[in-house]
C-alpha cells in the first residue's frame, strides 16, 4: 500500500498521496512555490498509521503550487411564502490547485 497522509487546510481534512493534484482553500502563495503544512491529521507510510491528537508532530506535507482559480459557483435563495420575500445570493470561493510533492 501507498503512503497517505490526511491534512486538515481551509477547515475541511483531506486524504493526500504523493502526486496527487488536490483542490483547497486559497493559500497567499504564489504559483511556482512550495508550501509546507503541518497541520497533518494522520500519516501513514504504508504499513503503519500513525493519529494525531488533533496533529502528528513532525509530520509535513509538501505542496507545489500549481495555479489559482475559482469554484463552481453556489446560489443561496430564501423565500418566504405568501410575503413576496425572495434573496438570491451567488458565491465563488477563490482555490489553490497544488500537487502533492513529498510527504514526511
């Protein structure tokens, strides 16, 4: 089996491999460089796992930063019936597209 690592960015954990191209939250980086989380939940390199408690200590996930983009757009809509209430709200969350360089 694989090394895997699960790291927690942009409140929301994520179940990372070496190579992967993974979507999340925007990181203040630019493209081209690398980022090193540490908020690693759960490590493992491929025969045993290690938990955190909430993190692994030194464990590290090295990230290439590929391109910023933006997500599918959301819409919000409330109505309330019979009162002729109607909101729409549309949102696009800014996302970092890395690739998973090493894990550690």
């Amino acid at each position: 089996m694989e090394a895997y690592a699960v790291l927690e960015t942009g409140g929301k954990q994520v179940l990372v491999k070496a190579g992967d191209t993974i979507e999340i939250e925007k990181l203040s980086t630019e493209p081209g460089q690398e980022v090193v989380l540490d908020t690693v939940c759960a490590v493992s390199d491929g025969t045993t796992l290690k938990v955190g408690a909430p993190y692994v200590e030194g464990a590290k996930v090295t990230l290439v930063v590929d391109a910023v983009k933006r997500g599918e757009k959301v819409i919000n809509f409330k109505r309330k019936r019979r009162k002729g209430y109607r909101r729409t709200v549309g949102h696009r969350q800014q996302l970092t597209v890395a690739t998973v360089k090493a894990i550690a």
